[in-house]
C-alpha cells in the first residue's frame, strides 16, 4: 500500500503541519517549499502520493503537474488550493491530478483523500494483475476498444463465450479477428483446454486434410508415422480456422461432418473418432457471394453462420486509435527497450485521420517502426511513413476537426458511460470501476454532459 508522500508548499506552518499529522498515521513524509525544490525531490523521495499546492512562487501548482505525472507516473497527484473552482478542479484533473483539496481544510479530510488514493492503487494493481491473467489467456494482445461499435462487438462476444455455438467472424484482413476468437475460448468454459489456431489460405490443399483430420501411418508416401490433426489435439478446446473461405470444395465436406456429427476420419483410417471442439471461423470474403458462385458450400455456411460477429474496421473506429496507439507503443518500448514515452499531437493527429487499409496490424507495424527509428523520447511526424504522413486526413469523430484532444475525450467519455452501465448508474460503484474519485466523476459526468 502506498505510504511514501511527497509534500509541495510554500506555506511553512501548513507543510509543517502536514507533515506531522500524515507522519503520525504512519507515512514516509518528504516536504518542498516549491517547484524546483520538489523535482529535485522525486528521485530520492520516491513518493507514491504527491500533495501539491496550487499557488507557488515560480512553477505554480498546474503547470507542475504534468512535469510530475511524467516523471512518476505511477505516483497519484493531489491539487490543494485556497482558490478553487469547479473550472480549477476540472483543468487539474486534465492535467493529472486524482483528487483536488480547497483550502481551507481538516487533518481527516486530507487523510480522507489519502485514504481514497492508497484504495485506487490497490484497485489499480488487483486490475493490473487481472489484466495480466486475461492477457495470459487471450495472448500476447489484448483487446484494446473505446468505439461502439468495437465495444458492442466485445459485448456480443462475451455473451457468445459461454455457448458451444460455431461463431463466423467476418471483416476486412488485419482487423483482430484472431485476437477475437481467443477472447472468445478465454471466456468460455473450454478456457483450460487447448485453442488451436489454422489458416486455411496458409496451407497446400494436399497437405491440409492431414493437418486438419490427421492420418494413419503408411496413409500415403512420407507418411512414416501417424499423425493426430488438429480437431483431435483441440478436442474439448477450440478450433480456429481463419481464412475459411480458402478451404477446397472437398474438405467443407468434410468439415461439415465434424459439425454434424462431431466426428473426424484421420486418412487411412476406417473407423471415425469422436471429437468434442467448439469451432470458430473467421474470413475477410463475402461467404453469400462465394455460395451464390459455387466456391462455398451452402449448407456449410449456414452451420457455421450461427453467431455471426461483424468486425469494423479501423476507419470505422477512430475512437480506439489513440488507445492502441498507446498500447503498441508499450508493447513495442518493453520488447526491445527503447525509452521511447509518448507521440506528439500532430503525429498523433496523422495516425487519428489515415484511412488504415491494413487496419489495426498495420498501425502496430507503423508504431513498431516508429518506436525503432524515434531519436528521442517521442514519436514525431519525422517517424512516421510518407503515406500516412501525406494521406488526404478525414474529420475527427467527434467533430470538424482532427483534434487529439475530441479522439481521447470521445475515447475516455465512452468509457464512463459503459462503467455506468455496468453499475447500474450507481456514480460510486462506477467510479472505483474507473479507477477514479467520486468527485473526478461527477467533473467529468458535467464535463462530457453524460447523463445517467
């Protein structure tokens, strides 16, 4: 639990005061009497609560904040101040601030508000550590998702989970229909069993039977040893065939089989085995038309066409593109640890208004890049590819503009919304949710003009 407190303020007597009532209760007290005093502080203080006044000599109290948000970032910010407006409240949070304390007040309030802080860090670390587990579940890439329509495509999902019902997701190359199907396994109860993953495109069509349905030794010339397939290796678990519309006239046959009868026939093999797996296929092909030509089996596509996930793509979802600009560059800075922090606005802005073609595995490669060739601690214009910097921008979602602020204002007030969703608009529920005080809630329930 956090118990080391950084102190800012040039009042003596209050950050004195301060001081020995927190120390009394048990914290690590580090005081600063102004700005520069406290940056010289943060490395040796190594504080996990900073209280921060508003009005200093030099650097005042706002300004000082994102310099501390970015120095420790895991540190939770408290405003203080003698002048405070609802405006003053709000700015303070835009700029890092968890919580905000006019002046004057009690030694319970601030303990209150220290109180509330130690209550959201360890909220924050049981969700880090939550996380994590769903991470280890779905993969090395976790779903990342702000927009309606993403956010209703992960609500359908999560419904679907918990049934043995096939799932047909469809939607343009690159958009995370792997990443879905995993999400899908993760939550259903086949979670503990295997998740086998197969792209019918990938593959010789003289080789995919086996791969599929396996064979029996001797079955055909190289065949020195039997082979299970997958159905067999997934049984109880998942089978993910990508690129379903790739798969030859011949095996939908037999695939159509392992629906029906939920058996499979390894080649060479007499007798059919038994198999228990829960089929989930993805394609970026119109499967209507494939049918209405003759390259896809009718009946097949009505067994697989049960629950059909439409995935938009990412020029349909604008909203997500500063939070998966953010996870990537995480991603990315860890792997090959390059302390590359953030991006500018007006890269930012950029990446916000390309039409993305290659949808959300393009912008991971284009953030990939980005992070490798960066010669600072921030992506700029000068790293991104000439198409995406020279690319005709469209509007911002959320208005005429392509404003870094309205994507992750837009981003942050759809979060809100679901959380009250999620609580039942109860405004305490939804706010520990959120990782937030309740009064930063209510600022942003009037700032965003949410209603319950």
């Amino acid at each position: 639990m956090s118990r080391r407190l950084l102190i800012i303020d040039d009042d003596d007597a209050l950050r004195e005061s301060l001081a020995l009532v927190l120390g009394a209760e048990g914290f690590e007290v580090a005081v600063a009497a102004h700005a520069d005093e406290a940056l010289a502080r943060l490395e040796d203080a190594s504080p996990e609560i900073v209280l921060c006044d508003l009005r200093m000599p030099g650097t005042d109290g706002l300004t000082l904040l994102p310099e501390l948000a970015r120095r420790r970032p895991d540190a939770t910010l408290i405003l203080m101040s003698a002048y405070g407006t609802e405006e003053l409240a709000i700015e303070a949070m835009r700029r890092g601030a968890y919580d905000y304390l006019a002046k004057p007040f009690q030694p319970s309030e601030v303990l209150l508000a220290i109180r509330k802080a130690q209550e959201r860090e360890r909220l924050r670390r049981q969700t880090a550590l939550l996380a994590r587990d769903v991470e280890r579940a779905v993969g090395d890439r976790p779903i990342v998702a702000a927009s309606p329509g993403m956010i209703e495509v992960l609500e359908l999902i999560e419904r679907a989970a918990e049934y043995k019902a096939t799932v047909l997701l469809t939607g343009e190359s690159g958009t995370g229909k792997e990443v879905l199907a995993r999400a899908i396994h993760a939550q259903s109860p086949r979670r503990d069993e295997a998740f086998v993953a197969i792209n019918c495109g990938a593959i010789p069509e003289a080789l995919l039977e086996s791969e599929l349905f396996g064979h029996a030794r001797g079955a055909f010339t190289g065949a020195d040893r039997s082979r299970r397939g997958l159905f067999l290796e997934a049984d109880g678990g998942t089978v993910f065939l990508d690129e379903i519309g790739e798969m030859p006239l011949p095996l939908q046959v037999k695939l159509l089989r392992v629906l029906q009868e939920e058996e499979v026939r390894p080649l060479g093999e007499s007798k059919p085995r038994q198999v228990d797996v829960r089929i989930i296929a993805a394609t970026a092909r119109a499967l209507e038309s494939e049918v209405a030509s003759g390259g896809f089996r009718e009946d097949l596509f009505y067994r697989l066409n049960v629950l059909r996930v439409e995935v938009p793509p990412l020029r349909d979802r604008r909203e997500d593109i500063p939070l998966l600009v953010d996870h990537f560059l995480a991603q990315t800075r860890d792997a090959i640890g390059k302390p590359v922090r953030g991006i500018d606005d007006d890269a930012l802005a950029r990446l916000v208004g390309y039409r993305w073609p290659g949808n959300v595995r393009e912008l991971e490669n284009v953030i990939e890049r980005a992070v490798i060739l960066a010669r600072g601690d921030q992506i700029g214009l000068a790293e991104l590819p000439s198409n995406v910097v020279h690319a005709e921008s469209r509007a911002d979602v959320a208005g005429g503009d392509l404003s870094l602020r309205r994507a992750r204002h837009a981003a942050e007030a759809e979060v809100i919304r679901r959380a009250l969703r999620e609580t039942d608009g109860n405004r305490t529920h939804a706010a520990r949710l959120l990782g937030i005080s309740h009064r930063a809630l209510l600022y942003k329930l009037k700032e965003y003009e949410i209603r319950d």
